[in-house]
C-alpha cells in the first residue's frame, strides 16, 4: 500500500488493432517472386481492372494513400518482371499488391507511455499544458513501433486525450541523410573496424557528409582494392551497415500526432523498437532539443539508440557511442548538470547506474547509483524515464521487481548539484498493481518510460502488463514529503 496518495484518472489507452500499415510482403526465394509476377502478367487488362476495383473496395478506405505505397512495393519487385513490355498503371498497383499485406501496429499491445510538453503551446490558457505522449505498440511477431498521442491538462487538474485517428502513415526515410566524420569514427572504432580501408573510404568526406559522398567513397575504395579480400569485404559491409542505422525521417506536417508511427527501418531494429524515453532538454544557451533514447532489437541482440526531434515531424535516428551503450533503459537528464550532460542506465541487469559526458552521442565510465534494497524491488531496479527537476532535488521514478517477477513503481530524489548522492528513496511503491492491472501480456506489471510535472502534480502515464495504459497523478509536496532520508 502506498504511503503517498495517488489519483488513478478514467483515462485507459487500448489497443485497437483496426489501425493498421501496409507493410512489403516478398519471398526471399527469387523463384516465388517471378512466379507470383507471372500470374499477374497472364491477366488481361480486363481481369486487371476489375481485381483492382475489387482491392480498392475491400482497402482503399482504410488507408491515407493506398496507391502511392503499392507502387512503392511494385518499384521493390521491379527488376524480376521478365517482359520488356510496358506495364500499365493497374497492372503495376495489382503486382504491387502481391507483395503487400496489412500491420496492425497495436494488435497486441500498447504500453510503456513517456510524456513531454507538446512543442506548440499556442491557444492554451494560463494553467494548462498541451502534451505529446509516445508509447510503445506492438503487433504480430512481437514487432514494437512508436505511436503518439496527444492530450490536454487543463488548469484545474483534468486530463483530455485528443481523439485518436484510424489512420496511421509511415515517414518518408530521408534518401540521403547526412552524418558527423567524428560521430562515424568512434563508432567504426569501437566495433574493431579502424583499419586502413575505413581510413581510405574516410580520408576524402568532410566533417559533415552524406550518404551519397559516403557511397562515392566507398564505390572508389572497392574499385581500388581488387580483388577483394575478406578484410575489405567486412569493413565496406560495416560501413554500410553503420549508415543504415543512422538516419531520418520526415513527416508530412497535415498528419495528425496519432497519425504518426515511426516502425523499424534499419537491420538492427527489424524485431522492434523498445520503450522509447522521451525528454525535452533544455540546453545551457536555451535551445530546447527533444531526446528519446530506445532499444533497438534484431530478435538475437539489443542496441540502445538515440532520436532527435524539434518538432515531432523530423527526425534524427543515431547510434550511441561509449563502453557504457548496452543493456537497456538509458534515461536523458533535461539539462546538463555542472557543465556536462548526465544518463541514468541499467548495465547489470540489477542496478541502477549514472554517468556523465561531455557529448550526448557518447557515454562511458558508470557508476553504480542504486541498488535493490527493499522486498518489492529485490529481483532488479531501475529508471522509469528521465529525472524530474524539482526545487528538492532530481526526482527519478523508478521500477522495482520482487516476488513473482511483480514490477512496482517507485522513487528516490537525487541532490540536485551532485545526483551521484541519493538524499531520498521511498521504502513502499508509489504504484503497484492492482485489479484488472494485474492481467495482460505479462501479468503484475506496472510500468512507465516517462513522467511530467504540471504545476505542483506529478503525471505518471503507466504501462499495466504489457497490454494498455492509464495515467496517474500525484501530488509532488506529498511525494517529496513522503521521500525518507538516506
């Protein structure tokens, strides 16, 4: 039972599994790809026009831009059309089509919330506070993506979710996305690749460069060192490899916030991207940056990354640099703190940790923060989102395993000059669940990837089991009051 009392709000995110992409659907085997092709080939442009009009009728209406997206798919499967015969816009959408099939992003879940200030605030009242909320959602295969919504808290304390839209749109992936030669470097370093045909692809690109210089590079590289060997072959492939996983993406400003849905683009995120913690930081010259650090997950291995965003329509997806980028829950301060900025981290699975940087892209050198010290958080601890600043200290809202893998919520307050030093921790969870809580994907689980003050409340959006989510509000003078002394 909590000691600090908490108000559960008639809000509950569920997953809706109308709300679905079109996703590329194409055999790996060559053969199945012109066979398939082949049986389109054979129509006539009759039999063409009247299997379109059937698609439109059963999917048209579910989708934003139906057509545009089953060209893109026809342009993927292009090069295995065996006829030199001009193909006609319908038969091309109908071969399109073939390779296509329909995601529900959220069919199986919608959970581990953060929240941030929505970066327009114009027509609110003194008071209130527009907000963004991300959230992880989750379909077959287990593949997580990240959804937004939007809402509203109006002077009074009351919670307004926006309505949501059926539609969802993928971004366009910016073709050519441009990179940092130092960023590049250190990353090639740190994966054991620092030889000298990354020094000869590296040797010709300036401090900032794109994709296209990166691949003219490289295109002279190979041409210079053939044939081939082994060390050549790798190093080009870890090249490309490092550029697909840093890229960008852009949305068309008339798509509302829920209409947005960034899915897993590269190689090391194909099985998802896992609990995104989003922070708007606050530099030292007053820029205001949103960061949110995520998991990436190929279905063998975890990589933690980095987005970027000013204004949730481009954004920048990056690789972490640093010993200390592994494992999971990688949390942002808002500020830097004494000059440099600061991460909350979990490297053992255990405990949890804090470290400090003169660059947000590199993180190494972690020490030990936190570690289990009540029942309820026996198993493992750690962040559930980024710290909260506070006139008290750094308020961190962490997640605590015990008995029965139960996950629980719960805090501690970090000095507020040194947050090395713990100065208070609750000996009882802030939240636990209880009632239908309890039951989803994996049972007994609360959980948040985020939380925000508005005025003098704390906003806990929660994760119940894997499943949907609630939102929660607490006073901060009683949490702050409720946080014993170390």
């Amino acid at each position: 039972m909590s000691l600090v009392p908490l108000r559960r709000h008639a809000v509950t995110l569920l997953p809706e599994s109308s709300r679905v992409i079109i996703r590329p659907f194409i055999p790996a085997e060559i053969h199945r790809i012109t066979t398939i092709i082949g049986r389109a080939l054979a129509l006539t442009e009759e039999e063409v026009e009247h299997d379109l009009e059937i698609l439109r009728n059963d999917f048209a209406s579910r989708h934003f831009n139906i057509e545009g997206v089953l060209m893109a798919h026809f342009e993927l499967v292009k090069s295995k059309v065996f006829t030199q015969k001009p193909l006609s816009g319908p038969r091309q959408l109908l071969i399109g089509a073939l390779f296509s099939g329909e995601y529900a992003l959220e069919s199986a879940a919608l959970f581990n919330p953060s929240i941030v200030p929505h970066p327009d605030q114009s027509g609110v009242p003194p008071g209130g506070l527009r907000f963004v909320m991300s959230l992880r959602a989750t379909g077959e295969g287990h593949i997580s993506s990240i959804e937004f919504r939007t809402g509203y808290f109006s002077p009074e304390g009351g919670i307004a979710m926006d309505a949501v839209s059926r539609f969802v749109t993928l971004p366009e992936v910016v073709p050519n996305p441009s990179y940092r030669r130092r960023r590049f470097i250190i990353k090639l370093h740190e994966m054991g690749y620092d030889n000298q045909h990354t020094t000869a692809v590296m040797a010709p690109l300036g401090d900032h460069f794109t994709l296209t210089d990166l691949n003219k590079s490289v295109g002279t590289v190979r041409h210079e060192n053939q044939p081939a060997n082994h060390d050549l072959h790798r190093t080009l492939e870890c090249l490309q490899w490092l550029a697909d996983s840093n890229y960008e993406l852009r949305f068309c400003p008339k798509l509302a916030m829920s209409e947005r849905i960034i899915f897993p683009v590269s190689a090391n995120e194909t099985n998802g991207i896992e609990d995104a913690r989003f922070v708007r930081f606050i530099d030292d010259d007053g820029s205001i940056l949103y960061y949110a650090t995520y998991t990436a997950y190929n279905g063998r291995a975890i990589l933690p990354q980095l987005i970027e965003t000013e204004d949730f329509l481009n954004f920048r997806v990056l690789t972490l640099n640093g010993s200390a980028v592994q494992n999971k829950g990688m949390a942002l301060f808002p500020r830097r703190v004494a000059g440099r900025y600061a991460m909350l981290s979990r490297q053992d699975d255990e405990n949890l940790f804090i470290m400090f940087s003169d660059n947000p892209h590199y993180w190494s050198d972690p020490q030990i923060l936190l570690r289990p010290a009540e029942m309820w958080e026996s198993v493992k601890i750690g962040n559930c989102g980024s710290p909260i600043e506070t006139e008290a200290g750094w308020l961190v809202i962490t997640h605590g395993v015990g008995p029965m893998r139960k996950y629980c919520i719960g805090a501690v307050l970090l000095d507020l000059h040194d947050p090395t030093k713990v100065i208070g921790r609750l000996r009882q969870p802030l939240l636990a669940p209880e009632g239908n809580e309890r039951e989803g994907y994996v049972p007994n689980v609360v959980y948040s990837c985020g939380s925000m003050l508005h005025g003098r409340q704390l906003i806990l959006p929660y994760a119940m089991s894997d499943k949907a989510s609630a939102i929660a509000t607490v006073s901060l003078d009683d949490l702050l009051a409720a946080l014993h002394s170390v």
